[in-house]
C-alpha cells in the first residue's frame, strides 16, 4: 500500500502510553509496598520478568520480530498488574504461572496484542485463585497493626518467596477488611467499624488497604489527565459501586453490605477501575459502550463481593464484562455526523 | 457575535504557519512554459497559434468549464503532459511576456444583470471552489433548495497553508465584494457567516475594514473560531455555525446552507465585476526544504518546478514533497506537473520536520482515534472491519461518512496508516456496489426479455386462432404446441414478478445472489484474461482470490437453490413451507 495522507503524525507511540500507564501505578505501588513491605516488589520483578519472557518466546515460536513488541511494553504492564494483585509473599511460582497462563493462554492464543478478548492479568488472578485459593488469601497485615511494628525486610520476604511451603506465611497474615466483612455476624456497622483494629485505625475503609487505593486512584487522575484512558468505564462503576452499596445499606444493620466508603477503598476497586477495566483491548469501543461495561461491571463487583463466593470480586466481574463486550460494541455504535437521530430514525422506520 | 456550536473530535495541530504568511502575495515570474490541461473535449486551437491571454482554448476541460489562455504567447505543442495524478492531453503554452489581453467587452455592472445572465458568466470564468473541492461554483449557485444561510469558509485549518490567510489581508474588500455577488445569486440568504479561525488576527482585520467600509444592505457575521483542525472542513464549518449537521450523502444546501471559501469568492467577484475568467491562483509555496516560504499569485499551468525553484528550493533537503497539507495532502511525484484550480500548496518538508512513518504496530484499541474524529466515527472498529472485509459491518459503522480528515492517524500511537485502510475499504464497497447495479440490471433486463417474448407468444397464438377462425380454447392449445412449451404469459409475468418481489424472498434472494456470482465471475474472467505482463502479482492474486470467492458464492446460491422446496406457479402466494 503506497502511504497516504495524513503525512503528519502527533509521534505518540504504544510505548510511550504504556509508559503512562506504569508511571501511573507508582503511587499504589509505593503505599503497597510501605504498608505491606517489600514483598510486592519482589512479586512485581518476578512476574514482570516472567511475563516478557513469555512474551519473548510465544513471538519466537510465532516468528514475529521481538524487538517492537516487547519494546511497546504491554507485557510488562500486564506483569505488573499480576505482581501488585497478588499477596507480597505468595510463593515465586505463583507469580510466574501466573504470568505464563496471561501470555501464553489469554494473549497470545486470540492473535496478541490488541486481539485478546480477555484481560490477560484477569485471566491469570482468577486462574490463579480459583487454583490456589489459600496462597491467594495470605494477605500480611498493614504495617500499623503487625506485633513488630513493621513488615517483613528485603531479606526475609525473599527468603519466604522462594523459601518453600515450610515457610509458609505465618503471623503476619491477616484478613483483608473485605475478607473481615464477610465474616462479621451480629454486629453492627457502626459497632464493627470501631471494634476491628484495620477499620477502628482507618478513615475509610481499613487502614493500608484505603492508602492503597487512593494511590491507584491518584494513578488513575493522572492517566485522565493524560488522556490515557477516558472517565467513563471508571466513574460508572464507581458510581455503581456507591449507589449498590447505598441500596443496600440498611442504616447500619449487621446484614447491610458495608457502607460506600468501604467498597470504594478497599480490595482492589481502584486498580480495577483505572488500571483493569479501562483496558482499552478488552473493553467497549465507544464511550456509551464504556460507560455501560463500567456500570455493569460495578454491579458485578458489588453482587460478587455481596452475595457471592469470593470477599473480592473485580477479576471474575471483568472477566464476565469482557464476554459481553462485543455484543455491547454492536449496540452503542456512536451515531455518526449527519446520521439521523434516533427520533427521526424511528419516524423513518415503518416506510 | 452570533451563537457558535463545536463539533465532536478534532485536534490542536502545530500551525507552521508564519513562514508563508509573513511575507506578501508574490506574482510569480512569467514560467517558461504553462502547461494547460484540456480534458476530452477537441481543442479550439492548432500548434503554432498565436493566443491573447484570456483567449479559448478548449470549451470544456477536465472540470467541464472552458479552458483560458492565462497569459500571451505561442501554443508549442498540445501533446500528453503528466498532471499531479493524472497524465493527459495538454496545451502546452510558451508565453511571450507581453501579456496582451484579448478583446473584451467593458465590464457591465452586476447589478443590472439578471440572475441567469450572472451564472453564466460565473460558469464562462471557469470558476471552481478554489478550497481543494473543485466543485463547479455555477452549479453550487443555483441550488435546488431555498437556502437561509451562505457559510464563507475562510478558516484554511491545514498546518502550512496560508494562501487563503494572505489574501484576507490584501484583498478584503473584493472577498466582501465576492460575498454580496453570491448572496445576490443565492436570493439573499437571511444571514451571511464569514468563518474564520484565531490563529489570523491580521485577516480577521482586514475582513472587518472591508465589511464596516462596504454599505451594503446584508448584515454580515465575521465568526472568530478556535483553531482546532478540521474545523475547515466543509460539514465541520456548518456544523459550528449554524449547529446543523449536513445529512449523511446529502449537501449542505440539503439543511439551508451553502459554504464557499474566501478564495473562490474573490475569483467570483473578479470574474463578475471585471469579467476576467479564471486564470490564476494563490498557491502556498513552504516547508523546511525552502529558504523563502511564500505564497504566490500563480497563473493556471505553471509547473510547480518553477514556483519551488522562486521560493528557494533546496532539493536535497526535502523528504516529503506534497502536494497540499501535512494532512490531506498527496505525495508530488513529478515537479513538471502544473498549478491547476485546486492546487493551494506545496509542501518541501524535510526529514526532522516529517519524520518518516513508523513501522504499523497492533491497534490496542486505545480510543484516541476516536476521541478526535470529527464525524463520531470508532475508527479503531472500523480498522478492524477493514481488515475483515466485513462489508456489513463497515456500513454499519456509517464508513463513508469519514471525511478523509486523518486525525484518526495522527494520533495512533501504533501508527496505523488508518485513512489508507478505510480509502482501499471505500473503493471495495464502491465497487460491489456497482456490481449489485449491474447484475440488478441484468435481472431486470432478463425479466423484461421474457415478458416480452411470452407476450408475443401469446400475440402468435391469437393471431392462428383468428386465422384459423377457431374457439378460444384451440388457440390456447395451439399456443402450447408440443415444440415450444411456452408458459402462458401471465404465468411468465406472475413469475417475474415473484421473483423481483417479496413474494418468494428467499427463493428471489438466491436467484439473485446466483445471477450476481454469474456476472462478477464473468467479469472476473475477462479482466483476468485481459492482465497483460506487466501485471503485478499482487494484482493477479487479487482477481484469482476474488474469483475463486465468486465461485464459492456461486455454488453455495445454486445448491441453496435446489434445496428450496419447488413450487408450483398456480399457488400465487407462494409462500414458503
């Protein structure tokens, strides 16, 4: 094809958005690593690093030139997405099975990049929990509330990551607030929040679990601010997520779904809605399709987390929003410049 | 101020602009040849004629409009010339510098000309919509519909171009003259909106002197718009003036309007009030590969070398020569060709200027694409129906009301050469389009063939039973002789027209697909077979694949076909089981 116009170009590259995409996961990362210690690093290194040599190997097996596409850094990015999911000292190979199952199952099968229908770092969380639910679940305390004051060093974390299942993660695991919410019986909201230490130490939603998530919605304002992603998907399931959670908020019984705060701050809402459910691949096209996934996608969350088997829910919820997607691209197909409005369609239709 | 509206999408482009728009409109010096395109139509003159600029040369060039001697001088030659995208038949002019007029009437007022006198003057000057449409100004001026605003497009939103900038500046008061003609032909219009964007303070100036000296009676409006590209575009313009959107395959006098650039406006009101056809253009000369980036006042035919060369062309510092903007612009293979009517820029970029296109990566869907179309298209969808072939769904996604505009492209950040997918997906649809014509023709003819012969069949027969002088039911038996079974008539037409109509929509569906597959497959045949050696064989493998598709297409249809459950022709509904 002789190259047409436009000759121009802005110079932006995949590269450079993926770029904005890790930068923009800093401050989550920072305030996990602060709270949690610096297991997650060492997850985010290891599933990083595995997810580029799959990528690596799935391209040498396909033939395709290595070079541009791991440059382009989205399997780093889906890495990362792996490594900052799971608990800071989950067992090495939890990791990089993790990573392998995101490249070489949920990538590269559909045709890579840009071709996939399902997240891949969703697909590799749920395959992951549905497979190893404890590892999964063993969560160590925030930092304010551990005996020593402080979370596992460099030294120790690593030697628990690779060490085998004898050192398996042991007093510092602790229930996540939303796994403590499941669990609570016969208290009252008001009564469990200043009973529990992680929610009595917390203004929102548990202590180190709601730093977590305005680091990634900080991260999130950023990528809004970059024109990265749009505020459909996110505000719409956020907004879904508050208006369930009001919904069922009974003034403060013990049988309420927890408050709004506590469903906007906790578990991985926030990383969800910036970093997962705005990921463009697997989304909708248009901004009505975004705004729709967005809501659904919240409503999801909500009964999973409500009702469901699982304390969180936003992997199953984007992985099920992800088969809906191409039926919600057929019907929100933007009306195009000088398209009859739908009025004046219907006015037309029985000609 | 009147009320303005936005429309979706757009882009804030790095303008370029000062370059060109510092320095005054240049008259080009005489070239030592113009080279005149002349359509189809037998040229009025010989090699070796002499003609006075102004003078006939041919009734009907490329546009249909009559062709102009645009300066004295000798025709050379009239001989295959290569234009900027076609090669064709050119008078090729070399000028004698004395620049004689030929004889020409005083000029009447335009005021005391009827309106049907003032199109065919306007038509006489050759004149064009001079913006890069080249749509003929005398058709746009007498529109079919009542029109209650006229649009004047002075936005020139394309980074680089600034011819028609520059001749705000100069010659604002024959652009308003321009405006009063064009409103006069259009029945005066309730309101006039001269559009113009930010970025030409200067011009914005000059257009209001002109306006607030001139009294004429007709409120006019100079709307100041953000720049945002392509708010010069046609649809874009209306759309933020008026707040009307131009139906999808309609025209903009379709909802009231008709929009005419600053350009053509001036060519207008020369042509009217001084009776001087069409002979010259401004043309933006710019670009990194040029020591003095100017605009020209260029006569039609000069080849683009000559004005490069005036502006201090340095070629071995031009990557990218284009015949246009950085945006729609097309690549100028050949600096011989000449400076026509639609020609307002060429563009001597260099390499850091316009870096050479990346390497294409997979879309990622990412959406920036369509956050900036202009016509709320999802070109990330449209890229990957295009990819499919899925001609449906292309449709669907309302592919031909892109405009072509190439912002989708600009911001990819996979550098996905977008508009060229949707260009080639454009000329597929297009052409099965005209194929379904076709082949619908062909069924109709065929249908109207068998009527036909069924109705003198039936002509036949009556005129034996009248000679023979027997019953009405012999004539029918003789009708129905053993040799020629022809069906009676109106069971012929009853079948044509269940097969035209809804009446066996299935059955009539496949006979048609059948009939379709027949013909492309014929087609397919004779164009395969008419592939000479030079053929690429990209080319060959193309027709071989559509072919063999056809084929597919072809059996599928007839097996379908026999499939269906036959039906007997008495049973008028014919619905099937």
């Amino acid at each position: 094809m002789i190259p047409g116009a436009p000759h121009a170009h802005s110079g932006l590259t995949t590269g450079a958005v993926m770029q904005r995409v890790l930068v923009a996961m800093l401050p989550g990362i920072a305030a996990l690593l602060w709270y949690f210690g610096p297991g997650t690093l060492i997850q985010i290194v290891l599933a990083g690093s595995a997810a580029l040599a799959a990528e690596a190997l799935v391209l040498r097996l396909r033939r395709l030139p290595l070079e541009p596409t791991l440059a382009d850094g989205s399997a780093l990015v889906t890495g990362v997405l792996i490594g900052v999911a799971l608990p800071p000292l989950a067992p090495w190979w939890l990791a990089v099975t993790g990573s392998a199952i995101a490249i070489l199952i949920a990538k590269h099968p559909y045709g890579g990049l840009g071709y996939n229908l399902f997240n891949p770092a969703m697909v590799a969380y749920a395959a992951l929990l549905v497979s190893f639910p404890d590892a999964l679940s063993q969560w160590s305390g925030p930092r304010p509330l551990l005996p020593e004051g402080a979370p596992p060093g460099l030294v120790d974390a690593l030697q628990r990551i690779f060490g085998g299942h004898d050192t398996a993660p042991d007093g510092f695991t602790m229930a996540t607030p939303l796994e403590l919410f499941r669990e609570n019986s016969g208290l009252l909201v008001q009564q469990f929040y200043t009973t529990h230490p992680l929610l009595a130490r917390g203004d929102l939603a548990g202590v180190g679990w709601e730093t977590v998530n305005l680091g990634f919605l900080a991260g999130g304002i950023y990528l809004l601010a970059r024109r990265v992603i749009t505020w459909h998907a996110p505000v719409a399931m956020l907004a879904a997520l508050v208006l369930l959670a009001l919904l069922c908020n009974d003034g403060g019984s013990s049988a309420s779904q927890g408050p709004p705060s506590l469903h906007l701050f906790s578990g991985a809402t926030m990383l969800g809605a910036f970093f997962i459910v705005t990921d463009p691949v697997t989304t909708a096209a248009s901004k009505r399709g975004r705004l729709l996934c967005g809501l659904l996608t919240g409503v999801l969350v909500f009964a999973i987390r409500a009702w469901g088997g699982y304390p969180d829910g936003v992997a199953f919820a984007v992985l099920l929003m992800n088969l809906a997607v191409p039926l919600i691209d057929r019907v929100t197909v933007p009306r195009a410049y000088g398209q009859p409005t739908r009025r004046r369609h219907h006015e037309k239709a029985p000609e | 101020m009147s009320q303005t509206w936005t429309f979706p999408g757009g882009l804030l482009l790095p303008a370029h602009k000062h370059a060109s728009s510092a320095t005054p409109i240049r008259t080009a010096a005489l070239p030592p040849e113009l080279i005149l395109p002349l359509g189809a139509a037998a040229p009025l003159i010989a090699v070796g004629d002499s003609v006075l600029k102004g003078q006939l040369l041919a009734a009907a060039g490329s546009d249909g409009l009559p062709v102009y001697a645009p300066t004295s001088g000798h025709v050379a030659g009239i001989e295959f010339r290569p234009q900027a995208e076609v090669v064709g038949p050119c008078a090729v002019l070399i000028p004698d510098g004395a620049e004689r007029w030929i004889e020409r009437a005083a000029p009447v007022d335009p005021a005391t000309r009827t309106l049907p006198e003032l199109l065919a003057a306007v038509r006489a000057a050759g004149i064009v919509g001079l913006g890069g449409g080249g749509f003929p100004t005398h058709i746009k001026l007498a529109p079919a519909q009542p029109i209650d605003t006229l649009v004047v497009n002075g936005m020139e939103c394309e980074p680089y171009i600034t011819a028609d900038d520059r001749l705000m500046r100069e010659e604002a008061a024959a652009i308003v003259a321009g405006v009063r003609l064009a409103a006069r032909l259009l029945g005066d219009p309730v309101r006039i909106l001269i559009g113009l964007e930010d970025d030409k303070p200067q011009a914005t100036a000059a257009m209001t002197t002109a306006l607030t000296a001139t009294d004429g009676n007709q409120k006019m409006d100079i709307v100041v718009l953000p720049s945002r590209y392509p708010a010069g575009g046609e649809r874009q313009l209306i759309q933020l003036l008026t707040g009307r959107q131009v139906p999808s395959g309609g025209l903009p006098q379709d909802v009231g309007v008709i929009c005419i650039n600053v350009g053509t406006l001036y060519a207008l009101h020369r042509a009217l009030a001084f009776d001087e056809p069409l002979l010259s253009r401004i043309v933006t000369i710019t670009g990194g590969a040029c020591r003095e980036p100017a605009n020209y006042r260029a006569l039609l035919g000069t080849p683009i070398a000559h004005l490069l060369a005036a502006s201090g062309y340095q070629p071995e510092l031009c990557e990218h020569l284009l015949l246009g903007g950085p945006m729609m612009g097309t690549p100028l293979a050949n600096l011989q060709a000449p400076v026509t009517k639609t020609t307002h820029c060429v563009l001597a970029l260099t390499a850091t200027e316009l870096p050479p296109p990346r390497d294409p990566q997979a879309c990622i869907r990412c959406g920036l694409c369509a956050d900036v179309c202009p016509a709320s298209l999802l070109p990330h969808q449209l890229l990957r129906h295009a990819v499919a072939r899925d001609h449906r769904q292309l449709e669907r996604h309302h592919l031909f009301d892109c405009i072509d505009c190439g912002a989708c492209a600009y911001v990819c950040p996979s550098a996905i050469p977008l508009v060229d997918h949707y260009r080639v997906a454009k000329a597929e649809v297009r052409a099965l389009r005209a194929e379904r014509v076709a082949a619908d023709h062909a069924r109709r003819r065929f249908e109207a063939h068998q009527t036909r012969v069924a109705r003198q069949h039936e002509e036949r027969g009556a005129r034996h039973a009248e000679l023979l002088g027997t019953s009405g039911v012999d004539a029918n038996a003789s009708a129905s002789d053993p040799v020629t079974p022809a069906p009676v008539a109106t069971d012929l037409v009853q079948q044509a027209r269940e097969r035209a109509g809804a009446a066996t929509p299935r059955r009539a569906q496949l006979e048609r697909a059948l009939s379709a597959a027949e013909n492309r497959i014929a087609q397919l045949e004779t164009q395969l077979a008419a592939l000479d050696a030079t053929a690429t064989e990209s080319r060959r493998n193309g027709l071989r694949a559509r072919l063999a598709q056809a084929r597919l297409d072809g059996d599928l249809a007839r097996r379908r076909l026999h499939a269906l459950p036959v039906e007997s022709p008495s049973t008028g509904d014919g619905n099937p089981q």
